[in-house]
C-alpha cells in the first residue's frame, strides 16, 4: 500500500516512482504554514513531461498534462534543512507523503535521499513502523503516530545530513 502511494506520488511531478518517501497519517500544514517559492505555470523535464502548477488555497494544485490526473502538495520549510519539504497528499486517502524539493533559477528538482531505511538516526528509528526489504528497497518509511512524530522525523533526518541525489528535475516553459 505504501510503495503504492509513493508511486501516487510521482504524479506530482511524473509517472515515475519517486524513493524517500516519509509517509505518515499527519497534515504537518497543522504545524507549519506552507510556502509557495515555486511560480505558478508550466513546467517541463527533459523526456517531455509537462504539469501545470496553480497556486489552490494553500496548496499547489499540479496538473500532469501527460497522465491527465490532478494531484496537491505543499512546500514547507524547516529550520534543519535549506530547502523544502514536499507534502503529497490526494484528499481522498491516507497516507501522506513527504519528499524533498529544492528550487533552482529555472525550476525545481526532487531530492530522493540515498538509502534512506540505512542511514536513519537510530534514536529515530522508534518512532517508525518496522522496516521490511521491501520499504528499505523502495526507501520508504512510515511514521506510526504521525500526529506527534513527523516534524520531529523530518527534522532528524534533515540533522543528519544524508546524501541526496536529485531525481527529477523540472523547468519553467515561458
């Protein structure tokens, strides 16, 4: 179920399952106010893939041209980490979904954090759900009480500095 909802997630930005997924059950818009450092328009990758991003409340709402699907996230900023946290969610099922964005002068890119179920702090490691091979394969993990625990997840995992490699990468078409 949850691999399923990290690929849900690539309709954000593609049809591509994206990894480092943090999901949990928890709207961190209750704690946090989103940011929209991301222009609404038109955005492009380079194997033709075009989303509509509008700004929606407060939320983007992000149109995926090519699988004709609507989906929203938010962009959240952290003290621990210098760019964004990205918030999928679908409003109609749990769980939510939450990667990494940084902005770029042309766009936007999204981060997957390389081999995310091993490089876990291990103090935090209790406040997820037991990893299985194939969460540690998809890099995935779930937050058990997402209410308590996952600004404090995201923001543990952003203290410990793990590598990141970038794995999508969007322009703006004028």
């Amino acid at each position: 179920m949850f691999a399923r909802v990290c690929r849900l997630a690539a309709v954000v930005v593609v049809a591509l399952q994206l990894g480092a997924c943090i999901n949990s059950d928890y709207d961190i818009a209750a704690s946090l106010a989103p940011e929209f450092p991301v222009k609404p328009g038109v955005y492009a990758k380079a194997d033709g893939t075009v989303v509509v991003l509008r700004k929606f409340g407060n939320a983007y709402k992000v149109y995926n041209r090519r699988a004709k699907e609507t989906t929203y996230v938010r962009l959240f900023k952290v003290p621990e980490f210098s760019d964004y946290v990205l918030q999928y969610y679908d409003r109609k099922q749990k769980p939510i979904v939450h990667l990494l964005l940084k902005t770029t002068d042309k766009g936007f890119d999204i981060y997957d954090i390389e081999n995310l179920a091993s490089v876990l702090p291990a103090h935090v490691e209790k406040f997820l759900a037991p990893i299985t091979e194939a969460d540690r394969k998809d890099r995935n993990v779930t937050v058990v009480n997402g209410k308590r625990d996952t600004l404090y997840v995201i923001r543990e995992l952003a203290r410990a500095n793990p590598k990141m490699i970038a794995v999508e990468s969007y322009q703006r078409r004028p």
